[in-house]
C-alpha cells in the first residue's frame, strides 16, 4: 500500500487516439495509470474536453513533478500556449510540456543519441544527440504522416477502391476489407465504401484503427496487404535514414514506438531495411514518468527504469469515457 507521505511524480502521454497518464513513486513503482481518448489540437476542439477529463480525474494526486507529451507540440504558437496553459494550470508544482515523440524517444533511447521512429496514429523520426534534435516527418494526416496507423489504414481504403472500380485485380483483399469496415453484406458495395467513408465523425483515429485489421490481412498472407506494410516500412525507413544525414552525429541506433509497430510484419520489414533495432527500455508513458523523476530530482538508474516497466507492464489502464468524444 502506497504511504501517503510518500512522493509521486506524474507522466501524460496524449496521443491522438488514445492518452495515458500515471504517477510513479520514487522506488519506480505505478500506483495509477489512466487512459483516455486522444488530445490531437489538430484533431478538432474536442481535444481540450479530453485533456481537462483526465486531468480532473488525477486531481486527488499530488505530484512534485510533472512531465506531459502532447501532440501538436512546438507545431503551432497559439496552441502551444493553451496546451502549455492546461498542464501548468492544473498542478501546483513544476510541470513540463513537450512533444509526444520526446517522450517516446525518452523511453526508448533516454539520453543516448540515436533516432526514434514513432508510427502510431501519426508518424515522425526524432534524432537527437545531446541538446540537438532533428525532427523529419510529423506533418500530420493532410500531407503527411507517412507509415503510419492512419496511412496504413488509409492506403487499405484507397486500394480497397481500386479493388471495387477495376484497377486492381485483389477479390480476397476486397472481400477482406469489406469485411472489417462491416459493409460486406451491402450490394452495392461501391456506393457502401463511400457512404461509410464521409460519413465518419471522426475519420482520423478511425481509418488509423483499421490498421490492426489489416495487418490481421496480412498475417493471413495476403499479397496486397503484405504491399501495404513494405510500403510503409519503406517511407519510415526514409524518415530515420533522412534524420541520421541531418544529425551525424547521433549515430545508427534507432529504435520504435507507436502501436503500428504491433504489428509483425511492420517490424520486420522495417528491421529489413535499417537493421536491428534497440528495444525500447520504456513505454512513451514510461518516458514521461522518466523525464518527471529527473525534473525531480531522483537517482534515476537502469534499476529503476527495469523496476518502473515491469510494474507499468503489470498495471491494468482505468478508462475514461467521454461522451462527446469518440476513443475508437
């Protein structure tokens, strides 16, 4: 049982479909871990609601630090500052916003040099070495994000498409997809795709949730499926291979996060073309719990990093549910 003298910090890691937060203690032990919708400001206004839920729901803590990875961070001067605002605002002790992919890589790499190459929702290489950072990639869903939950997803949609209208002769990789989006049993398919596709409330973290559906496709050994994750595997590889020649120094340690990379197949076709990666030590959330015991000040070592994933990977999230925002 936790003393309740005992000290706590407290790590976010907002992504843009799901958000985690949890408080450590100063042995590296979890004694709360939250998870809620995503908080992408680039996702609609919605993300404000998201943030402000969880944040209540951790208002019973009393962290000496803490450290949040938010999404969109550093992108957007105004947003910047209300994102800022919400997490300084709801804590009487120092709180630290950065970008999501600075916790990832802090989890990962923690401060030695190398490249994080993060396909979750979104997608981005974050190389750093010492106080340099190169970012490559990370220009969201519009015109970007390449490699990632979201493209996999999309690329299945578009190749579905071309399944329907003739320009690609894949019937099992149709009949499959039809199946996962639920309108196989539609007649006309064609018209189904469309009414199903711009009618989506929320078409970002949607489409990005389809790529454990696909990569299920894959798995079965599904030639068009399998194409997708190469091509995937080729634009993430592009990405890390892209930060590597900006910041030589960093060196050719890379590593990975993100729930893209679940999945088999991504893994290795990645590994395929930029070589074996270094295990991630911790979690993103982990990365955030990291930065938050640094903030404050405790001996952090390899013991208390292994003891602090071990007991992240035995805590059970608790849900938040928001009405008006949808978690798929």
């Amino acid at each position: 049982m936790l003393n309740r003298d005992e000290e706590l910090v407290l790590g976010i890691d907002g992504g843009g479909t799901k958000s985690l937060l949890a408080a450590a203690t100063r042995h590296g032990a979890v004694t709360a871990l939250l998870r809620g919708p995503g908080v992408n400001p680039f996702d609609g206004s919605e993300w404000r609601e998201a943030l402000g839920e969880i944040l209540t729901r951790a208002s019973g803590l009393r962290p000496v630090a803490v450290a949040a990875g938010l999404p969109g961070y550093g992108e957007h001067v105004d947003l910047n500052a209300k994102q800022e605002a919400a997490i300084t605002q709801a804590f009487a002790c120092p709180a630290q916003v950065h970008n999501d992919v600075q916790m990832a890589y802090d989890g990962a790499l923690g401060d030695k040099p190398g490249t994080l190459v993060l396909s979750g929702t979104g997608s981005m290489a974050w190389t750093q070495h010492g106080k340099e950072i190169i970012r490559v990639g990370g220009w969201g869903h519009g015109f970007g994000d390449e490699g990632s939950a979201y493209w996999i997803g999309w690329r299945a949609v578009a190749l579905l498409g071309h399944a329907l209208d003739g320009r690609l002769d894949a019937p099992d990789f149709a009949r499959a997809m039809l199946n996962l989006i639920g309108i196989a049993d539609r007649q006309d398919p064609d018209k189904a795709l469309t009414e199903w596709f711009y009618a989506l409330p929320h078409p970002r973290p949607t489409i990005a949730a389809l790529a454990q559906g696909v990569d299920a496709i894959a798995a079965s050994g599904d030639a068009t499926a399998r194409r997708i994750f190469d091509e995937a595997a080729d634009a993430l590889a592009a990405l890390v291979r892209t930060a590597r020649r900006r910041c030589p120094n960093a060196g050719d340690a890379w590593s990975y996060a993100g729930g893209s990379f679940a999945s088999p197949a991504l893994k290795a076709a990645t590994t395929a073309r930029l070589g074996a990666p270094v295990a991630p030590a911790l979690p993103p959330i982990g990365g955030a719990l990291w930065r938050a015991a640094k903030m404050a000040g405790w001996p952090v070592d390899a013991a208390w990093i292994a003891r602090l994933a071990a007991s992240l990977a035995e805590f059970k999230p608790a849900s938040i549910n928001l009405h008006a925002v949808d978690e798929r």
